[in-house]
C-alpha cells in the first residue's frame, strides 16, 4: 500500500459551499504525493506527483519543488503546471548524495506555488534516508520490500532473506531495532542452511504516526552480525 498525501489551499473563497456563490473568485490548489520514500545514500528513485487545481480565474503557471530538505537531498526537476491547466503528473527524481551526512527521517516540504495570483500551497514529504546495509564476510541480510506503510495497531510480513557465503550453514538469529519499542518482532532462529522466511512484524496502537527507520539484524551464534535498514511508515492515511 503507498500512502499518498493530498493538500489543498482555498483562497480568495469561501471554504463551505454553501457560503459560496457562484460569481465568488475561487482557486483551489491540491498536490497528490507519497508520505514517506526511504532512500541509501547515493541512491535516486523516479516519484508520482500530481499537481492540479479548480479556479474561476486567470490561472496562471504553478511550479512546485522541494523545500526544507537536508544538504544532498534533491528533487529534480520540478513538477510545472501550464498556465490554464487543470492537472499534470509527473515523475521527478528524488535523489540522495553518496556523501550526505543527513541520516533518518527527514521532514521535507513539497511546496507549490503561482506567483503571479501570490497563492502559495505545501504537502509534508518524508524522506528517510537509511544506513548502507553491513555483511559479514560470510552471510547477509536483506529484507523485501524496504518500506511498509501501516497504521499503528496493524501487523505486517516482509521477506528476510539471508545470503551464505564460504561455506557457512550455521543458524541466525533475526532481530529488530528500534527507536521505539511499539514497533515489535519476536527474535527468530533460522536453522542451518536456512536462506529465507517471511516473519512478522506488529505495531502497537499508541506509536506515534511518522515514518520511522528500524534496523533488522542477522546475529551468528558466535555473535557476529549482519544489518540491513528498512521503514515503517506509520500513517493516519
């Protein structure tokens, strides 16, 4: 499931039609985004944006692009709505530098704007940027898909899948960290020779509804460990 944010700007007008008359000027803007897209550092992935309006106006170019976001964040190029145009999508490229030294869950903010008619609206986009994923030099991990949107309260599955190398078949443990303990995966073992199992991640009710970085670790018995970053976006959405 991909969460989408929808925000709209009601200027000039009035917001509850029955206030309303049909000679009153009226311009509605509305962007139409994911919450919340988990990126490595040095990686880009093509994001659906939809940039559309209502007006009984002279409509007038609306270019929307991204503000608040951290240094080697990007967004590019930017979504533009013709002048006189209802709606457009597009599919700009979020990137992440290499060298970034932004780390989690950014706030970022899709901003559009017509400067002509001074009007001016915004959508929240989460950007979390995660750690590189860490192998031993004999086994490691890697889970699928990377990010999962979920209300608080809801259960979900993702695929674990460990990678053996030179030779090794002993068994690992699969735990969870978290910067939250409403987030929860009870540890589990695979056997020797195990490469794969879906496991079953839960949240509790009470876990406050932002996009939130976790780290999935593959443990050997003599306690070497292999990591890999993934996302749950907990969503009102």
């Amino acid at each position: 499931m991909m969460s989408t944010l929808r925000r709209c700007l009601f200027l000039l007008g009035c917001v509850l039609a029955a206030a309303c008359t049909t000679d009153a000027p009226y311009y509605q803007v509305a962007v139409t985004a994911p919450e919340a897209i988990s990126l490595l550092p040095g990686e880009s992935t093509p994001v659906e944006i939809t940039l559309s309006r209502e007006s009984n106006q002279t409509a007038g170019e609306i270019r929307l692009g991204l503000r608040n976001a951290p240094e080697g964040v990007t967004l590019s190029p930017d979504v533009v709505l013709p002048a006189g145009e209802a709606t457009v999508t597009a599919t700009p490229t979020l990137s992440v530098a290499p060298g970034t030294t932004a780390a989690g869950t950014q706030l970022t903010l899709l901003y559009a704007e017509d400067p002509g008619e001074e009007i001016a609206t915004g959508a929240r986009f989460y950007v979390v940027i995660l750690p590189p994923p860490a192998a031993q030099p004999d086994f490691s991990i890697t889970v699928e898909p990377r990010q999962v949107d979920l209300f608080p309260g809801q259960n979900t599955q993702v695929l674990i899948t460990v990678t053996r190398a030179e030779g090794f078949t002993g068994p690992l443990t699969i735990t969870l960290e978290s910067p939250t303990r409403r987030i929860i995966l009870d540890p589990v073992v695979f056997g020797p020779g195990e490469s794969s199992r879906i496991v079953y991640p839960r949240t509790e009710s009470g876990a406050t509804r932002v996009p939130v970085p976790v780290t999935f670790v593959a443990t050997s018995e003599d306690n070497r460990s292999a990591t890999t970053g993934f996302t749950f976006n907990l969503t009102s959405r």
